[in-house]
C-alpha cells in the first residue's frame, strides 16, 4: 500500500519497474477532472452523509470470517516470513505486532525482511525465506511481478504465498488467480477501495456537494492507481455531480518532489478548497505543498490509515479533519487466520477489517498513544484476539 522514501538508484530503477506494472494494468495521465454544476444537495450528498454517520461509529462485536480451524497446533515450530515493501513506515511496523502476536498463540514464528521498495531486495527475501523452507510467505503491498522469477520458486517449494494490501491482478498477468486465490497464493486487500470512498463521501458531505478537491494517487501498484480510480474518483461522479476533481500522481518514493507537485496543482485549480491525500504516510509532504501555494487557509485535508500522526492531527484541528482508519492491530490476526488457513491446506476467507472514520467530534475521547494504537481500542473492544484464538481451537 505504501513505500518509504529512498533516494539510490536501486531505488530509482525499482520504482520504475513498479511504475511500469501500474501503468500496464491502470493506465496513465497526470490529472482528472469532473465539471461542476455548483448547485450541491441532491440525493447523492444525503447518501454521504448517511455514510459518514456510519463510519464515524466503533465497532461493537466481532464476527468469525470463516470456519474453525483443526488441528492448528500441528503447525507450531514453523517460521512464516513477512516481507512488507518496506519497514520503515509506521503503518507495517502495527500490523507486524499484532501479526507476531497472533502467530505466537500456535507456537508459530514470524521473521521480517523488508522488500525496501526494490524488486532485486524483495527478491533476495522471497528467495531468503524459500531456502529456510518458510511456512508461508506474506507479502505486503507487493505486487508478484515485482519478482516473478522469486515468486515461482517458492510456488516450486509448494510454500504457501499471501499477497496483502494488493488486488488480485487481472487474468494474463503474473500472480493472477481465481477469486482470492487458494491455500497455494491468495490475496487480501481488506477493502482499501473503499476506505478511499469514504474519504471521498466525507468530503461531499462536509461541502455539502459543492467541493473542489485535489485528490493524491500513488503510481507505486496498480492496486494504489485503482483505489483512487475506481474508488475515490468514481464516488465523487456517482454521489457529487457538483464536485470538481483533479488528480495529482505522486510517488512516494520520491517525496521530495510532493511538495513542488502539490503547490502546482493548487496554483492550476485555483478554486481547490479540499485535498485528499491517499494516506497519512504523505499528509506530510502535502500539507507542505499546500502550504508553499498558499492554500494553507483554504484547503481542509482528509485521509486515510488513521495512524496515530494521523489522528492526532485530527485533534488538533489544524490541517487534516478527518482519517478514515483501519484497524491494523486486528488486520496482523486477520492475516495470521488467513496464512494458518493456507498453510493447513485449506483456501482463504474474506477477511473484513474493522474501519472507523475519525473526526474532531469522535477523536477527543480517545487515548491517542502508541499503546492504544497496539490494541485497536480505537475502533471497538480489544477483544478480537479472544475470537480468533477460539476460532482456532486454542
């Protein structure tokens, strides 16, 4: 879902390989733009509306995705390998804790090793892991073929591979399956496309039909282009036929150039009074771009992860006023269910992702700290774990 910011030309090289799969499966351009009728109203906005109202509610229990599982302790002493795109971002760093945790419970090992952004790293991982005779492999927010040539030999090792945080690719493209695949390569994008809805409805209700946004796509997978795409873009023409959109096209492993993007952007759609950055990992080289054009009074923000950063500046009412979060302490237990599943031979579930919509108004009586954030707290009861441990027989 997101990168880290690296400047080597490995690096360099990396991102246009990413680059290229996107455009291949997405498509490319640099901006699009939807005519404004300016009236607002109209059903589409009460339909916004009544979806902001339930999103900004918690969660108050827990349904099972699938059926429970036997015989899981057979799988205690194996070692799974979680190979996100990169460390080095907050949001992978939350998953992995709850991931370790829930692994943990069957006596099962989680071992990291970051992809860095780079096809020949992630590579060097997946072929890392194939020689420890991994239990499964989890790739997170990694596209198959980024490293075909790695991906094939742990399908040769008969290693079971969960792909996360992406889309299952079209048919004809490398890592392509049936669904959300079987217990050999399966996907979980836990609803990202329509995490990027919500954003977009919080944004046609709060101007009442009538906003200008500068939306942010990263072209780092073609999962991230069709996010915003199919899911921002396409909620702005269904519910907002008074909205005017415009697309800036961002790499986030090149966040330096944000800024300069953002404020050309702004200066070229002067009317802009609303931005929305694709994740937190980039409110920040936005809200500089927004500042830099002078916007910084005009322009309110919306998100989406609803990490801790993000909510705190929620709080602080400053630049960004609502962060549609996903709960990532669940998602680590979610992604173990789905790799135990696999691993025992036995296909995946949809797994669904708690998500909650943070505002000024539901944030303040939250704990904003890295504890709180570890248990999900945020978004219902921290009582998951209990779910799926039983889920599992434990």
């Amino acid at each position: 879902m997101i990168l880290t910011n690296r400047r080597t030309t490995g690096s360099i090289r990396a991102l246009a390989v990413l680059a290229a799969v996107a455009l291949a499966v997405a498509g490319c351009g640099s901006s699009s733009n939807s005519k404004s009728s300016g009236k607002g109203g109209g059903p589409g906005v009460a339909a916004a509306k009544a979806r902001v109202a339930e999103l900004q509610k918690a969660t108050t229990s827990y349904r099972a995705p699938g059926p429970p599982l036997k015989n899981i302790k057979s799988l205690a002493g194996k070692t799974v390998w979680y190979i996100p795109i990169t460390e080095k971002v907050e949001f992978f760093q939350a998953v992995t804790s709850g991931l370790k945790t829930a692994l943990g419970k069957a006596g099962v090992k989680l071992r990291s090793c970051s992809g860095e952004a780079n096809p020949s790293a992630t590579s060097s991982c997946v072929n890392q892991a194939v020689d420890a005779r991994a239990g499964a492999i989890i790739l997170d927010a990694i596209p198959i073929a980024v490293a075909a040539q790695a991906f094939q030999a742990a399908k040769a090792s008969s290693i079971p591979v969960l792909v996360t945080d992406q889309d299952p690719p079209p048919p004809g493209v490398p890592g392509a399956v049936k669904g959300i695949g079987d217990d050999k390569l399966a996907y979980a994008s836990f609803g990202l496309r329509e995490l990027m809805q919500g954003v977009a409805d919080w944004i046609i209700a709060d101007s009442n039909g009538t906003a200008k946004v500068l939306v942010t796509e990263l072209t780092d997978s073609p999962s991230t282009q069709a996010w915003i795409e199919q899911g921002a873009i396409a909620e702005y023409r269904k519910n907002c036929p008074g909205c005017k959109t415009a697309v800036a096209k961002i790499n986030i492993g090149q966040l330096q150039l944000v800024p300069s993007k953002i404020s050309s952007e702004l200066l070229r759609n002067q009317d802009t009074n609303y931005v929305q950055p694709q994740f937190d990992a980039v409110i920040q080289p936005v809200q500089a771009g927004v500042q830099q054009a002078g916007f910084a009074n005009k322009a309110k923000a919306a998100s989406a992860t609803g990490l801790l950063s993000g909510l705190q500046q929620v709080k602080s009412g400053a630049f960004l006023k609502a962060d549609l979060g996903l709960d990532y302490a669940y998602q680590g237990w979610a992604i173990a269910d789905d790799v135990f599943r696999m691993m025992l031979g036995q296909p995946p579930v949809e797994e669904k992702i708690p998500t909650r919509l943070f505002t000024k108004d539901n944030v303040s009586p939250l704990k904003l700290t890295p504890a709180a954030e570890a248990t999900g707290e945020w978004f219902g009861p921290a009582t998951f774990g209990d779910m799926f441990t039983k889920l599992w027989g434990l």
